[in-house]
C-alpha cells in the first residue's frame, strides 16, 4: 500500500495547515523560517494546486484515489466542492480520528487496517470505508483492553470536541454514531474547495 511519509511539520508549513488539524498539536518547525517574506506572488495554477495537495496531505489520500472522489462528487447532484468533502470526511479512518479514538488520521488508518473496529456489529479493515448516517462505530471488544484504548476511558481521559455530525455514547466512550451527513461547516481547516474544482475542471 502507497503511502504519503513527508514529515508533518514541514508539509503543514508548506501548505499553509495547522499541525494541530492532522493532530500534530505540538510539532513546529522553524527550518527556512525567513524564507515565506521573499517568494513571488503565486500563479492561479499554483493556488488550486497547492488546495488540492492541502486535501491530499490532510486526508492521506494519494492522488488516483483523490482524483476518483472528485470524479464521483462531480457526478452528484449539488455543490462538487461540498460533494467531494462530504466523501473525504465518510471515510473510516476520518471517522475514527474524529471521534477521537486516534490521536492522528495516519494513526487511525492503521488501527482500522488492524482491525480494531466494527461498523453495525461488523469489523472492517478497509480505512477507505464510507460510513453512513446511523452507523454505529464501536472498538472491539477484544481491542478494549489494549492500552491505547483503555486510557479513553479512565478518569483522566482526554476530552474531545466532536464535529456535529458525531456522537460518542455517554455510558461507552468507544462507542460511536453518525448522526448525520458530514457538511462543509463541520470543517475544522480552512480550504477553497472551489479551487480543487477549477483545477480538475479545466
């Protein structure tokens, strides 16, 4: 499986992104610090590039996937910028990182590819997983014990701010509900989603 190994902190800065929104809270870089006051004035190409590869880099999807659910939000009815986020924040690994039960997309990939979750009583490994409205996510029962998961639920579990579109059950932290579909508004960074849409438009 490809996979997206750029160091975090670099790429964020490169890509004007919060390390925080990949859940990188504490990585700085201060490499070419003084570098950002000398560049030119960047071209519209280099603008919607720069969009989609922001895209790419926050949700580890690499580009033949990403151009795909492009393909697919422009085939929907509606808005295709708001179609394509709409599909990008469905997908599993996204939705386990948001529930707050990885401290990192990259990290909920792996524990989805490990199998360490069920969607409605069933596992699956397949990050790319779209959920659905009134899905439920659950860690597995046999996963519960690991340490990674046992500290969600102690005392001095880590408090979690959950888009609107989730809910966490209050009597089983490791469970999880899609309430509903994802919006644009439920964004925690900043994009210009319309200039991904111009790029692959022209």
């Amino acid at each position: 499986m490809a996979k997206n190994s750029q160091p975090i902190a670099k790429r964020c800065k490169a890509l004007g992104i919060s390390p925080a929104v990949m859940g990188y809270a504490k990585k700085t870089t201060t490499r070419n610090a003084s570098t950002n006051n000398f560049r030119k004035k960047q071209s519209e190409y280099a603008l919607q590039l720069k969009e989609k590869q922001k895209m790419k880099f926050i949700y580890g999807v690499l580009e033949r996937q990403f151009h795909g659910y492009y393909e697919e939000a422009a085939r929907r009815q509606g808005i295709t910028g708001a179609n394509l986020i709409e599909l990008l924040e469905r997908r599993l690994d996204n939705v386990v990182f948001r529930l707050g039960y990885a401290q990192t997309r990259r990290d909920a990939r792996q524990l989805v590819n490990h199998a360490h979750f069920t969607v409605n009583g069933k596992k699956v490994n397949i990050p790319s997983y779209r959920v659905k409205a009134g899905d439920v996510i659950e860690v597995r029962e046999r996963s519960r014990q690991s340490e990674k998961f046992a500290k969600l639920t102690a005392a001095d579990a880590p408090l979690v701010t959950l888009p609107g579109w989730l809910a966490r059950d209050a009597q089983n932290p490791l469970k999880g509900t899609v309430e509903r579909l994802p919006e644009r508004s439920d964004l925690d960074f900043e994009v210009q989603e319309h200039l991904i849409v111009e790029l692959y438009s022209k």
